[in-house]
C-alpha cells in the first residue's frame, strides 16, 4: 500500500506542478476533470446509486467553469445557482416516483461542495499574485496532512474525534498546524529570493502566507473529517480508488475544498 501511494505520488506530482505553474484554461481544465469524477463518487457514496437528477449538477459543472472562465459575473454565477435549483425542482415533479427531496438536496449540495469550493484554487491563482499564494492551498492542506500524522504518531495522545476518525489526535491536529505553517514560511521566503516583489512587499507576503498556511489547515483538518462524516453516514471506507494508494478524487482532495476558499478569502482581504 505504501509503496501504491509513492508511486502514484511521483507521477501525479510533477503533473500537478505543470498545470498550477501553467495556470490559465488548463489549470481550470483539470480542476473542472476532477471536479466532475469527485461529484460522480459523492452522488453514488450518497445515494447508493447515479440517479436522473444527478443530471443536473454534473451538466451545471461545465457551465459554472465556463462563466467563470470567460466573464466571473458574480451574477451569471448566481444566476447559475437559480437555474439548477428550479431544474432539480422541475425533475422532483416529473420524476416523482422515483425521485425524493433528498436527492434534489444531495445533487445540489454536491454541486457547491465540490465544484464551486474546488474552484476558489483557479480563482486564488488568478488572483493578484496568485501564482505564488496558490501554493498555499496544497501546502496548508498536504502539509498539515503529514504533519498530523508525524506528530500524532510520536505524540498523540488525546483523541480528536474518535469516532469520525479514530487515528486522530489533538496533539497530531497541533502539530499538522505548525508544520503546514512552518512550510509556508520556508516556501514564501525561498520564492522571495527569486521573485521581482519589492522589499515592503515581501514582509507582508511572508506573514500572509504562514497565516494562510495556519488557518488553512485547521479548515483542512475539517474538510478531511467532513469527509469522513460523509463517509461514515454512508458506510464506505474509501469514494474511489481512481488513485492507487490513495483511493478516490474525494479522498485525496477533501481537505482541498476546504483550504482553496480559505486561503482565496485571506489574500482577497489581506493582499
């Protein structure tokens, strides 16, 4: 297993530094790609099964990257929102022997929790600098990742919530905040030495990077275990396997969702 998910790290990384560093379409290319096979495990983790109505949040999926591509109206967005909502309601009428309010409720959901939340990575790299603070999002979420399992490994004592995730500990939580923080800083100052940012900028990056890194992964730390609560409510231990080693797109980027509108938030008000 361990060896499954070197392997598969040593492909998919340097594929993952080409298309962020690209940015651009391909960049929203690839999130829209994995958008739609992370709504395709969600919708059949949550309702057993692919229904019509799920129809209508993979359909809405390309749209959404293609507004935002072309125009980021936040009111062609919002519009967008509406127009999925009447669709899926329309669908509960015609198909309402087979279809239930929950799976209206699921398809929607799904929709703004893994397209729309994935999106604020393309939306962090456009930004103002986003080149260099999109990388905040996988180091406060990867880096917290391992280091919560380093340091809940020599030190975990205390369960953090044991029954979403038993392996986890409060001292690992800790620890996957200092390392995430730690590694944004090593990263902001090394890029800073090869980077055109003016001396009164770099004090202030520096600082909004190890905060991003920082609170990026205690919601990091959410997503993961909101993951697993949905996980857990739906009695399955992993969304996928379409990563060996790893297992499916959800599995692998849960914690994602939750750090790319962090960090996007923090740099809108804080850069």
């Amino acid at each position: 297993m361990f060896g499954k998910r070197i392997a598969t790290a040593l492909i998919g990384l340097p594929i993952a530094i080409f298309l962020i560093t690209l940015g651009g379409l391909p960049f929203l290319t690839i999130i829209g790609v994995i958008s739609l096979i992370g709504l395709y495990e969600f919708y059949k983790a949550t309702s057993g099964k692919i229904l019509p109505v799920h129809i209508a949040g993979y359909t809405s999926v390309p749209i959404y990257f293609f507004i935002l591509h072309s125009s980021s109206d936040v009111l062609h967005l919002f519009l967008l929102g509406i127009i999925l909502l009447l669709v899926v309601l329309a669908m509960l009428v015609l198909l309402y022997k087979t279809v239930s309010i929950t799976d209206c409720a699921i398809t929607i959901f799904g929709f703004y929790y893994i397209p729309v939340l994935f999106s604020f990575a393309y939306m962090t790299r456009e930004h103002y600098l986003g080149s260099f603070f999109v990388w905040i999002i996988f180091i406060s979420a990867w880096g917290s990742d391992s280091g919560a399992y380093i340091f809940g490994k020599l030190f975990g004592r205390n369960k953090l919530a044991p029954v979403l995730s038993p392996k986890k500990t409060v001292e690992g939580a800790l620890g996957g905040v200092f390392v995430a923080a730690l590694i944004a800083f090593a990263y902001a100052a090394l890029m800073l030495r090869f980077s055109s940012i003016d001396i009164d900028e770099a004090i202030p990056v520096v600082l909004i990077c190890v905060i991003s890194g920082a609170v990026g992964s205690v919601f990091s730390q959410f997503g993961d275990l909101a993951a697993s609560a949905i996980k857990r409510n739906s009695n399955i231990k992993d969304y996928g396997n379409i990563f060996p080693g790893h297992g499916g797109v959800m599995d692998r980027f849960d914690s994602v969702l939750f750090t790319a509108p962090c960090v996007f938030i923090l740099i809108y008000f804080l850069a």
